[in-house]
C-alpha cells in the first residue's frame, strides 16, 4: 500500500471513530433538569391515558369508545416503557378519575370521555410538537418525542372522529 493511500484509510477510519464518539457521547449524556421535568410530566399524562383507558374499556356503552380505550392502554403504555428507558426515576401513580367522568355511564360517560381524550390530545400534540423543535431538550428526548408524536396525532384525530359520531 502506497503512503498516499495508507494515509486516506488512516483518515477515513479516524474520522468513523470520531463520529462513532461523539454519537456515543451524545446518547450517554445525562438528563438536564428540564428534560426530567418534560419527562415527569409526560409519564403523569400517559399514567392517566392507560388508567382512562382501563376505565373506557370496562365502562364504556360504545364499542367505538370501548376499543378507544383499549388503544389508550396499549399506545400509552409503550410510550411509558420509552420514557422509562430515558428516565429510570420516572413513576407516575395512577390518578383518581377526573370529575367529568365521575359517576357517569352509559352515553353520558362515553361522550364525556371523548370529550376529554379530544381536549388531551390536543394539548398533548401541541406539546409534543413545541418539544420537538425546542434545542434546550436534550437530542434523545427530542428523538423519543419525534417518535411518539405521530402516535399521539392518531390518537387526536380517532378521538375527534369517535366523539363526532357520539355527538351526532
């Protein structure tokens, strides 16, 4: 091998390794306080999307809101695992039934569950979106908010097709 072309592979193999590093580096840096934070929060909404769905699929009149809700606990519960791989610390308890679902069955209770999973969702996908863009979150969490966000559009736009039908 000619010095000219020794000298190439050298160069082509340093630079792989420098790129290899700094990935590695990237995916190894640690959490900032405002990643933890968007995590935290983030595991509370789906804490409450798996235990609304639980709900939904036992109480709901519809088989529309029923497979709704079983949707929730499946999606959701995905997501929780990938937010628990990027923040171990992270566990959300289960929260109480939110008022508007309180003592409702029936019709009553799925109308007002859509009505609630649309609004949610909403927030949840303007979230998700301003995270995506925002450089002060971290690259992997940008990555796992980019991952899901396709996800959670489904989830708004099933959710305001469903509650359409229950309204009309």
């Amino acid at each position: 091998m000619n010095l000219i072309a020794h000298t190439r592979t050298t160069l082509r193999a340093n630079l792989l390794a420098s790129a290899l590093l700094a990935a590695a580096t990237a995916a190894a840096a640690p959490l900032t306080d405002t990643d933890k934070a968007f995590l935290a929060d983030a595991a509370a909404d789906n804490q409450t999307e798996i235990t609304l769905g639980q709900t939904a699929a036992l109480q709901a009149a519809s088989p529309d809101v029923k497979a709704f809700g079983r949707r929730m606990v499946t999606d959701h519960s995905k997501i929780a695992r990938d937010v628990k791989k990027l923040d171990p610390s992270v566990s959300p308890s289960p929260p109480p039934l939110p008022d508007e679902l309180q003592g409702k069955t029936g019709k009553d209770f799925d109308r007002a569950y859509m009505d609630k999973m649309v609004a949610d969702h909403d927030q949840d996908v303007a979230k998700f979106e301003k995270v995506a863009a925002d450089h002060q979150y971290s690259a992997k969490v940008r990555a796992a908010v980019k991952k899901a966000l396709p996800i959670i559009r489904r989830h708004d736009a099933l959710a305001k097709s469903i509650d359409a039908k229950l309204q009309g």
